[in-house]
C-alpha cells in the first residue's frame, strides 16, 4: 500500500472507526457473523490487496486464472473442481499448499512477478450443487477489494448471477465484469449484443456501468485474445499503486457501511417491535377489565345454581314440617332422634355434597378461565416475534425469554396459591354464614330442649335448628298449629339470609381473588414491562451513537474516494 501522509492519517481513522463499530455491534447484542465481519474489516487493511474471482460453476473460473497468470496453477475440468478458495501469492517454491486460520481457505505459492502485492482469489462456483460451496464464496466476498466477475458467453447474466452481484453491491464491491468463451459468438454483432445485455443487466443491480470485457480463457492459453490484452491493461491500470490503495482503504468502509445498515434496520425493527408491544400492554389492561366483567357474569350463572339447590331443600323442609308437624304425627314428634334422621334424609339429603360440589365448580371455573385468558395474551405475545433482522438479536432472545415466562408465572399462581386459596376462603366464610344461620335459627324458634351447640361448616348442621323447633318437649298440643307457621316463616326467613350471605361471601371472595390474580399476574408482566421501557431508552442512545458512526463513516469514503 502506497503509505503517504494522508493516506496513514485515513488508515488510522478507519481503524478507529472499524474499532467503534465492532463495540457498537457488541454492545447492542448485534448477530455474531455481523461482529465477525466486523473484526474482518479490521484485520483486512493489514493483508494483501485481494483480488477475488467469483462466476457460477463452469464460467471458467480456473481457466480464466491459468490463462491471466499465465501458468497451469489451478485444476482444470467440467465438474465442481474447486471445492475450497484458494488465495494465490508470489512465493519462491510453485505450488507450495499453506494453510490458514480459515479451514476453507488455502494459500498456494506460486513464481509469478505479477502477483507481487496482489493475492489472486479463486472460489467455488456459486451455482454448483453443493451448497457449501456458494456459502463460502459468500462468505468470503466481504473480503474483496476488487471482484472479477466471469460469466460465459452461452448463457450471460443469469439470475443467480443477478442475485450474486447484488450481494457484492451491497458490500458496497467494486466489480469488473468479464464474459469468458467469447470464441463462441461468431459475428461482431452478436458480441455487441451480449455486452450491451451484460451492461443493461448490471446497471440495474448496481446502479452504474462498470466495464465489461469479452475474453477466451483457452485462446488465451492457445496463443493470445485481443480481448484479454484488453482486461490485462485495464487491470493494470485498477493495480496501480495509487489505485490499490484507494480500493484497500474503501473496501472495509464498504463493509462497515453494510454491518451498519443492518444494525440500523434491526434497531428500527425493534423499536417497531417495542412501540407494538407498549400498545398491546395498554390495552392488556382494557382486556383484563372486560375478563373481570365476563368473570362476574358468569358467576351471576354459578350462584342461580347454588340458590337452586337452597329452594330445592326449602320445598323439602317445607314438605316434612307440613307432614311430621301435625296431629297425626304425636308419637314422631315424641321421638326426636328418629326425626332428626329422618329430616337429614328427607329434608337434608344431598344437600351439603351438592353445596360441596358447586363450591367446587365455581373455583374450578375461576381458575379455568383465568388460566385461558392469559395463555391467549401469552400465545398472542409469542406469535408476534420478530422476524428478518431483528430474529437473531440479543434483544430477540431476551424478549422471547421474558415473554415464555410469563405463561408460567400466571399458571403458577393460578393453580397453586389462587385456586388453594379461593377454596379455603370460601370455605371458612361460608361455615362462618352457615353457622350465624342455623344459630339465629335455633334461638328464634325456642321450642323444646334443642341438640345442643351447632358446629361444622356443611349444611347437614343447618338441621339442627329446625328440629329445635320441631320436637314438642314440655309444651301443650293447642301451640302445634301456631309453631308449624313459626317454622315455615323462620325456614324462609333463614333460608333467604343464608342465600343472601353465602352470595355476599362469595362475591366478595371472587372479587379479591381476582384482584391478587391481576396483581400477581401484573407481577408476572412487569419484567417485560421494564424490559420494553430499558430497551427503548437503549434504542434510542443507539440511534444516536449510530447516526454518528454513519456521519464518520460518511466523511471517510467521501476522502477515500477522492484518492483516485
């Protein structure tokens, strides 16, 4: 490299910005091969000036290198012959096989003057069958600092080829395009026609004509090509010193301007990201409001059922006070064991299992549903990751990491210390109901010597006030009439208070469990929460540091390019 006073001043400051750059990308969790490139574009200013061959499988490539360095240094054949790349130097021993850092990358040595500076690039065919192939070429052509680029004259400027030099525009390459097998068009007007459709073609992709040579690698190599005297001047002349150092210094500059673009683009896609997330976490809170108000209303339907099984016993009760508390009835009454089993079977019956069972019922619905509705806000979250430039980030993966969190967070505390908790709650304020009742219950008819003290949460206990009331004990038989009316008023009395109280109970219990479900799930949330918010305060000190690197990146290639 021609090192002169402002060339050196340049090379410092590319280094300083390469340096910059691979922070920046480090820091912002950018894709590996970006930082790799990255580090690439470092090392490259202080290795040969690479001067890259690339063309779809049999274009000729070895061929065409043979024919410009003037010696069988490569293989030749009609199949797949370059299964690595191979970086040709001037070396004292011909064909001396060097290894490299790279396991895909060999350095071959070989006496040729005309290599002196230069490191001649030979890579596999892009559109050969094995795909590993095409990847190194790839992978290799941020790398360049000049592209020859071989398409063959039978059939020029095929997609494949459109796609490649697309990828050498954005890497920001500067490519020379050579048509080899040009023996095989026959008149003038036909290569006319190849050239201009070669041109036309790559002006689309690059937005410029950049020079297109017709050549015969095997004429070439039979004798002498016009038209590779052509390339061989032109050629000469991009090697000049003062050339090659211009292509050297901007080529890494054409990298970084790629690496930058792409962490651009994949800040924007996460701030898209993130500006979509905040609004669907603002409107959780809309959604979680209409769930609450669903919740409600269906538990308007679970107490219907439980008020049900309380007017089924009360027309039970009723039928037994209407058919044992009579006249008929003296030796029953006198037996009030009997007829306290016989009112737990009669009356009772089922009741406390059906009470249990509806408790359970509700509980059950509780948590099903909440469970529901945060798995659909999770599985709504999940579906939305992002895709394109923004899927291989760190900020991709630390989302995706909090949001996976969030379904587990909310089933944990749905299932284990909500649903526990609901059921004992309300199973120690309904006993708490069931015991004021049938308490009030027993005190208020007064008649005989009752059961005694009323304990237990399950209906079966509500029994013992009404057969209080029921047993004629030391009192006369002119009261029977009057106490039969006393206990159907005082049944429907504490029937509709235990209605009334076990509804209170459990709506006041439905609605602060489903004030700690929404705040543990709040809970659940909130690493996300402060995620988006660290995240957008990230994204956006990035957009400054970028803008500044573009703007140094920017005055750099604007001196580079006025080098030559």
């Amino acid at each position: 490299m021609l090192v002169t006073g402002r060339v050196q001043d340049l090379l410092s400051r590319e280094r300083v910005l390469l340096a910059d750059l691979q922070a920046f990308l480090e820091t912002q969790g950018a894709p590996p091969e970006a930082v790799e490139h990255a580090r690439q574009a470092v090392r490259s200013l202080d290795e040969s000036f690479l001067l890259v061959v690339v063309g779809e499988f049999n274009a000729g490539k070895s061929s065409f290198v043979n024919a410009l360095l003037g010696a069988p240094v490569l293989p030749e054949g009609v199949t797949p012959t370059t299964d690595r790349i191979y970086l040709l130097v001037h070396g004292e021993k011909p064909g001396q096989m060097e290894p490299t850092r790279d396991p895909f990358v060999s350095r071959l040595t070989y006496p040729l003057p005309s290599l002196e500076g230069v490191a001649l690039v030979d890579t596999p065919g892009t559109n050969a069958i094995i795909r590993q192939h095409q990847a190194l070429t790839e992978g290799f052509l941020p790398r360049a600092d000049l592209v020859l680029f071989l398409t063959s004259a039978d059939r020029p400027f095929t997609e494949s080829e459109r796609q490649f030099l697309a990828l050498a525009a954005r890497w920001g390459r500067s490519v020379v395009l050579v048509v080899n097998k040009a023996d095989l068009l026959e008149t003038p007007e036909q290569r006319e026609q190849v050239r201009e459709f070669v041109e036309k073609g790559a002006r689309g992709v690059l937005g410029l004509t950049p020079p297109v040579f017709l050549i015969s690698a095997r004429g070439e190599q039979r004798g002498g090509d016009p038209g590779f005297s052509a390339l061989r001047d032109a050629l000469r002349a991009r090697l000049s010193e003062t050339e090659r150092t211009r292509l050297k210094l901007q080529s890494p500059l054409g990298t970084a301007a790629e690496i930058l673009g792409g962490e651009e683009a994949r800040a924007e896609a996460a701030r898209q990201t993130l500006t979509e997330d905040l609004g669907i976490l603002r409107d959780l809170e809309a959604q979680r409001e209409r769930h609450r108000e669903t919740m409600l209303g269906e538990l308007d339907g679970q107490l219907n059922r439980l008020g049900r099984l309380l007017s089924e016993f009360e027309v039970r009760a009723d039928r037994f006070i209407d058919d044992k508390l009579r006249f008929g009835n003296l030796r029953g009454l006198l037996n009030s064991r009997e007829l306290e089993e016989r009112f737990r079977r009669e009356a009772v019956a089922d009741l406390p299992e059906a009470i249990d069972r509806q408790f359970g019922s509700m509980i059950d619905r509780f948590v099903e549903a909440n469970l529901h509705f945060w798995e659909d806000v999770q599985a709504f979250l999940i579906r939305r990751q992002p895709e394109g430039e923004v899927a291989r980030t760190r900020f991709n993966y630390d989302r995706g990491a909090l949001l996976e969190g969030i379904a587990g967070s909310a089933r944990e505390h749905l299932e284990t210390t909500t649903e526990h908790e609901l059921a004992r709650q309300l199973s120690r304020d309904a006993e708490d109901a069931l015991k004021g009742a049938v308490g009030g219950l027993a005190g208020g008819l007064g008649i005989g010597a009752g059961i005694g003290v009323l304990v237990g949460a399950s209906a079966v206990d509500f029994t013992g006030g009404i057969l209080a009331g029921l047993t004629l004990g030391s009192l006369g038989l002119f009261v029977l009439p009057n106490k039969r009316l006393q206990a159907h008023r005082q049944l429907r009395q504490k029937v509709a208070d235990l209605r009334e109280s076990l509804e209170r109970i459990i709506r006041r219990e439905y609605e602060r469990e489903q004030e700690r479900a929404d705040a543990r799930l709040r809970d659940a949330i909130s690493p996300y929460t402060r995620f988006t918010e660290q995240e957008r305060v990230r994204l956006e000190a990035a957009r400054t540091r970028a803008a500044e690197l573009r703007g140094c990146l920017d005055a750099l290639q604007t001196e580079v390019k006025a080098l030559g």
